[in-house]
C-alpha cells in the first residue's frame, strides 16, 4: 500500500464499511476494495489524498464527481451508495465494486476490436453519456481507459463509464475558476480542437468528439492523433486529418470522420444522432437502447431546434434540428432553415420593391387622366404606351410663342378679311370662346382643346383643320 494514502486493510469507515485492499492509486486520488458488512457485499470506496487538501480545486471537483454520478441513473454509469468524509477531513465516495478491465486493458490484451464489438460498446457508453448531457453535466475526458468492461452475474459485459471528475456543468453555471484550472486536466490525445483551446469552451460535442476518437482506437489499436510532446499533438489535432481507418466498414469510417470533424457544428449535434447512426454497426437487438438513447436526447434536440428558429443576426452559430447528420450529411439541417428563412426575407424586401414600384406607376396614370381627362368614345384607342409615355417635343424652329399654361389665355384666331392688326410674333394671341355645342369633346393625352375641337399639342383649329399657329397666315 502506498504511504500516501490514509487509509490500510482492516480499517472500519463509518462502522459498516471495511477495507480489504488498495486497487489503484492517481495524482489526487485512490481506490480501495472493501466490504460492506451489513449487506455482506463487495464495494469500491474512492478518497481524495490527504495531501490534496491542500487543493480547493481537487477538493471541489471529488465533490462534483459524487453529485454527477449520483445524478444519473444509467444502468452503463457506476452506482454511487454513499458519500461522507474521514475523520481527518478526507472525502471519499462509496461505489459498487466492478470486475473486469477497462477497454484500453483490452486492446492492449486482445489487439484491435471487430467493428460490430466497438460500435455496440460505444453504443452502450452513448446511454450514460445521453443522460448526462441532459442534465447539464459534460463529461470532458472520455477515454477508452474510463470506460470499464464490467463482468455481469450471467457472465456477460457491460460497458460503465467512469472518472467525472472534471465534468462541469455546461448548462448550470460551473465555476469559472475551476473551469480555468481544468484547462490542464484530462487526456490531450481525446480532446477537440476547442477543448485544447480553452477549457470553456468545450461543450456536449467535445464529448462527441472523444467518442470517435474512442471509436478509432478500438478498432485500430492506435490513436487518431499522435506526437512526443503535447504542442506536436495539439497541432496536429487543430489543423491535421487522422491517419485513414484501414479494413472498417465504410459506414463506421463516415461515423468517425463525422465525429472528428474539426468544425462543432458540422459534427453530431447530440448522442441521439450518433446513436441512430451506430445502430446499422452493431448487433441485432439494440434498437432499444437507441431508442432509449434518442429520448434522452430529445430535449436537447428541441432546445436546438428552439434556437435555430430564432432570427438573429451575424454569423449562423450552431445547433441544428433533430435528424441533421444521421445520414452521413456534413450540412446540419438547421443551417438550411435558416438560409431558407434568409432568401424569404429577402424576397419579402423585393417584394415591397415592386410594390413601391407599381403604385409609382399608377401614381402617374392617374396624374395623366386628372390632367387630360379621358378619351370620348368615337375616338381612336390609344396605344398601351401612350399613357405613360411624356408628350413629344415640339420642334420651333419658327420661334413662335408657347403653347400657353392654364394662368394664360389660348390664342385667338382673326377672321378673314378683319381690319384688325395681326399680332406680333412674339405676343400671345387674345382667346375667343369658343361655340357652344351640344357635345363638347374631351379630349386624349397629347392633345388640347381648340373651338370645339382636339387637335395636337403645338397646334390650334383653324381653316382647314389643326394647324400650327403663324401669325403672318391669314386663315389665323
């Protein structure tokens, strides 16, 4: 036994716990066999180290370990029985004892797994960490060396998953100080790219993350990632694709690659759509348990689904709708709603365009029709354009006198033969009413009255028709 530890073979914890033997021993903690004497059965109790007392932060995370575990219930989680602490102060947590051996054990005692045995185990980790995830809780070091292939009564496996002892609570607002700490802890070669950057930012999908990297090695006997030193590994894990997954099933291949994806959002958004993919990997007979997983999940998916359908503005961030990536898609369905939701605003915008647009257009028609009123019957259709199109420039090469506004009077005409002077050719002639008829004629765009008559803008009724006014013509 190690001097370190506190506590030795034969010692009675709490009068009904007695220990048998230390079984492991880490940087901050150990594990010890003992008996439960009541209930006669076989337990693991784990204790900090008395020297890590010294740590709040490892004292703190012994303590998130305890409520983490004790808050799922997932038959692939280890059972905590009790938690209390020694009398010197040093906590420890009381847990079902397994038999068996972890699965980096396993690979290094039998080589590399068959595809079918990985996926159903990975599979079987997916449930525990489903139930974690939505309480919050993200695991952060996830790792084939934490996940223990117990022995059952019936001589079976099953998987458990172990060591939360730095899981933060992603959703319940963990400490940032431990947060900031943790930074350092757990296994680089099974971290994601944004859990190597910074500890906060490692979300459900870094999890995802370590369970392909978990995936790979079981069924390669090697790590995705590889280097001596630890800024080798993290560079090449940032910027550098994993060695090809020689001999696998093409399928497993796309679930790996899908679950190292360098992007978050371009991986499976939750374990209920890595599950769903797993399911043509392994056994017969598991579709419960996806089942099982995919209900877990369904809350997060729906908080997914809640946010994308939320507009907001500027980069398109992740979470995506339920079923994005169960089909080996690298585009989260989220991503294609909510550019859909893009293009429709964007025609609602073109929309109020053309709208704007057109009532401009009859905006003008009717300024035409007030102004020049409307065509009689027995007059010529006008032509579709006609109406919109401005009246045509009068040439006046003569440098005779406009054509007078509504303030002025129209010109008026001398009768043949009057010993009255013609005027000038720069002065407005005077306007004579014109005869009264029974049907005055309303005349079209382009044209003006003239007595009695319609005749041309530029032009006035005369001898003979509509004419252009010359005051040297006698028929004027």
């Amino acid at each position: 036994m190690s001097s370190s530890t506190s506590l030795k073979p034969g010692d009675i914890l709490a009068g009904k716990y007695r220990i048998e033997e230390l079984i492991g021993e880490g940087g901050m903690g150990a594990v010890y066999a003992a008996q439960h004497l009541a209930l006669e059965q076989p337990i693991a109790i784990k204790c900090l180290l008395p020297e890590a007392l010294d740590h709040h932060q490892a004292v703190e995370r012994f303590t998130r370990e305890a409520r983490a575990i004790a808050g799922i219930r997932s038959e692939h989680v280890v059972r905590v029985l009790d938690v209390s602490a020694l009398p010197d102060g040093v906590p420890y947590i009381v847990m079902e004892r397994l038999e068996g051996h972890d699965l980096k054990q396993h690979v290094q005692l039998h080589g590399p797994l068959d595809a079918a045995t990985a996926a159903g185990y990975l599979l079987e980790a997916c449930d525990a960490v489903a139930e974690a995830h939505g309480k919050g809780i993200v695991h952060r070091d996830l790792k084939p060396s934490n996940l223990f292939l117990a022995l059952q009564p019936d001589g079976s496996h099953k998987i458990k998953v172990l060591d939360f002892g730095i899981a933060t609570a992603g959703r319940a607002g963990s400490n940032a100080e431990l947060t900031a700490t943790d930074a350092i802890l757990g296994s680089p070669a099974y971290m994601s790219p944004e859990q190597l950057r910074s500890a906060r930012e490692a979300d459900r999908r870094s999890d995802i993350w370590a369970l392909g990297a978990i995936l790979y090695e079981l069924v390669s006997a090697r790590l995705p990632f590889d280097a001596d030193n630890l800024p080798a590994l993290a560079t090449r894990i940032v910027l550098e694709e994993p060695p090809p997954l020689v001999g696998a099933p093409e399928q497993l291949v796309q679930i790996v690659s899908h679950c190292l994806e360098k992007d978050p959002a371009r991986r499976y958004q939750h374990v209920g759509q890595l599950a769903r993919a797993l399911e043509g990997c392994v056994p017969a007979g598991r579709a419960s348990l996806v089942s099982r997983i995919e209900k877990l999940a369904l809350p997060l998916a729906l908080e997914d689904t809640a946010h994308a359908a939320e507009p907001r503005q500027g980069p398109i961030s992740k979470t995506v709708s339920w079923n994005a990536g169960l089909e080996g898609s690298r585009e989260p369905s989220k991503v294609q709603s909510v550019a859909a939701w893009g293009r429709t605003q964007a025609a609602n915008s073109r929309s109020g365009k053309l709208i704007m647009a057109g009532g401009a257009a009859l905006a003008l028609v009717a300024g035409f029709l007030l102004v020049y009123g409307a065509r009689t019957p027995d007059e010529a259709p006008m032509a579709p354009s006609a109406a919109l199109a401005p009246p045509p420039l009068q040439s006046n090469p003569l440098n005779v006198s406009p054509i007078p506004t509504a303030s002025q009077a129209p010109p008026e005409a001398s009768a043949p033969g009057s010993s009255e002077p013609s005027p000038s050719a720069t002065s407005l002639p005077k306007r004579v009413a014109p005869v009264a008829s029974p049907r005055t004629p309303r005349c079209g765009a382009g044209q003006v009255l003239s007595k009695g008559h319609c005749c041309p803008f530029g032009t006035v009724w005369g001898v003979g028709g509509c004419k252009r006014p010359i005051a040297t013509d006698p028929a004027f």
